[in-house]
C-alpha cells in the first residue's frame, strides 16, 4: 500500500505536466480503495473554461470510473488547496478524504467557505507543500 507522499507526488507529476502546457500548475490524482482512479491537471486555458481545474476533472473522472456520483471511498490528492467552487463540488461529492499541499492564501476555501465541504470528509494539509510551493511560484515567476 501507498502513503500519502507518493500519492502526491503522481499529483505533482501532473501539475508538472499542466505547466508545461501552459496551465497553472495544479494537479490531483483521485484514489479508491488504493488505486488510481482519475490523473488531472488543470485544463482551463486549453478548454477555455474558468471551472476546468484539476479537482473538477478528478470528480467527473472518478464518478465515470466508479459508476456513480458519490466519492465516499475516495481520497483526493492535490497540490493546491481547492477553491470554493471545487470544495464545494468535493462537498456535494461526498468526497472521504482530501488531502492538499500548500494553501492558497489568496483564494482557498478555507478563506471564504470553510464548512463547504461534507461533515465527514477527512482533510490533511501539508503533504509535500514546500514542492507544491515552488511549482506555483516558479511558474508564476516565469510569466510576470
């Protein structure tokens, strides 16, 4: 079984692949049941979609694999922590457990929608953050 730091890094390795193209780079993996059941990076710039972050792609890609809408069983693995709008969507998606690397001071949900999420959704924050941290601010860096 895997732990949480190599979770993250597979999230990592899509946040890499999400600056490459371009994105900002934020990326999730989606975990059931101790497998890989979704691999996203963030998409709003190639789809020209302000909702196409990488734990909106995570959602619709677990429930397609799962079946169903409720991600009870499932660990979400991200690099930065979700926006309101993905928090809120995590909430509705009865997401078991999400696990983030470095906040967002500036837009994260903790900010402005801390109980946006289900009651019982298990969060660790931290995992890999200084990684997580250097990605953002380099590739912010690059563009100013």
């Amino acid at each position: 079984m895997f732990d949480d730091d190599y979770y993250m890094k597979q999230a990592l390795a899509e946040a890499r692949l999400a600056a490459d193209s371009g994105e900002v780079p934020v990326g999730a993996v989606m975990v059931c049941r101790n497998r890989i059941i979704a691999r996203t990076h963030n998409l709003t710039e190639t789809l020209t979609d302000v909702t196409a972050h990488a734990e909106m792609q995570a959602i619709t890609a677990a429930a397609n694999a799962l079946g169903g809408k409720y991600l009870s069983d499932c660990t979400l693995y991200v690099t930065v922590e979700p926006c309101p709008m993905c928090a809120g969507a995590l909430g509705w998606a009865q997401l078991g457990r999400l696990v983030y690397g470095t906040e967002d001071e500036k837009r994260g949900y903790h900010l402005f929608a801390p109980a946006v999420l289900h009651p019982k959704t298990v969060v660790v924050s931290g995992v890999l953050a200084d990684e997580a941290r250097a990605l953002m601010q380099d590739f912010f860096r690059r563009r100013r």
